[in-house]
C-alpha cells in the first residue's frame, strides 16, 4: 500500500489508499487502522490497544508512540506519514467550523462549494483563508499575531 504523490491540494478526493477488491478508497482521515496497516513492520500486524473509556487524539497517541523507549516510531517515513495526517486533520476541522461561523456560510451545499463563483467570493472577502490561522507557515497565521503585538501596545 503506497501513498499517492499527490497532495490534497492537488486533487479533490484527498490521500487515500488502493482499496481490495471489490472495495472503495477510504480517507486516511476515517480508517481507524491506516498505521497499522501502512507500517506492519513497526506495529508487527497487530492492532493498538487503547482503553475504551479514554479520549485520546491522534495527536496524543502520535506523541506517546514517538517517546517510547521503543524508537521504531521514530522513523522518518512514520514521522512525515503522522505529521501529514495531523495536519490534514487540522486543516478539515478548521474548514468546517470556519465554514459555521463564517455569516457568509451559515448553510453551505456541495453545489455552492462546486461553484466557482462562490469559492472566488470567498476569496474575495478573505473567509476563505480563515482556516489557515493555526499553520505557523501561512500569511493568515502571522496576520493574526501581528494583530495581536500590535494590540498590545
């Protein structure tokens, strides 16, 4: 199972794997065991056991399986594999509150979101960057934190 070369900004359905037979492509976002199944030499075949009364993220679990004693985890394709899909995670969590508490967006359709039209005006009126105020390596992010030192004096 190889990753496509493609990013999401470069196609609409996003990093997904060849499925099996007779299957469909699932998001990286939604199967539960994509770690397990992409790196079977770090995880040995074997599912993670996670307690069923405890909340924890994705982020937490990459943290813990990184500071293990064990630094399989450590690797560099295992490191950008959980940075790539933390971040993708982010991206689609900012997009849909942003697209809530935008006014402009109150109820948005796939039809409004297909048109060209409609996404330009978003542009237009900089809803369409909001999302990106949590990566350190865009101009919405330090937009916002100019704001805030200029706030401060």
């Amino acid at each position: 199972m190889l990753l496509n070369d493609e990013t999401v900004d470069q196609n609409d359905i996003g990093i997904k794997f060849a499925p099996g037979e007779n299957n469909r492509p699932i998001s990286v976002l939604i199967d539960l065991k994509v770690d397990e199944l992409t790196f079977p030499k770090i995880y040995c075949g074997k599912q993670r056991k996670i307690k069923e009364n405890v909340k924890l993220t994705y982020a937490k679990i990459a943290k813990s399986e990184l500071r293990m004693f064990d630094r399989r985890c450590g690797r560099v394709s295992k490191l950008f594999f959980t940075y790539k899909k933390l971040q993708t995670r982010k991206f689609v969590d900012a997009i849909s509150i942003n697209l809530r508490k935008t006014k402009n967006t109150k109820n948005v359709t796939v039809t409004q979101m297909l048109n060209r039209d409609y996404v330009n005006g978003l542009v237009h009126n900089d809803d369409a960057f909001a999302f990106l105020r949590f990566d350190r390596s865009s101009l919405a992010f330090w937009e916002l934190k100019k704001k805030e030192l200029m706030a401060m004096n």
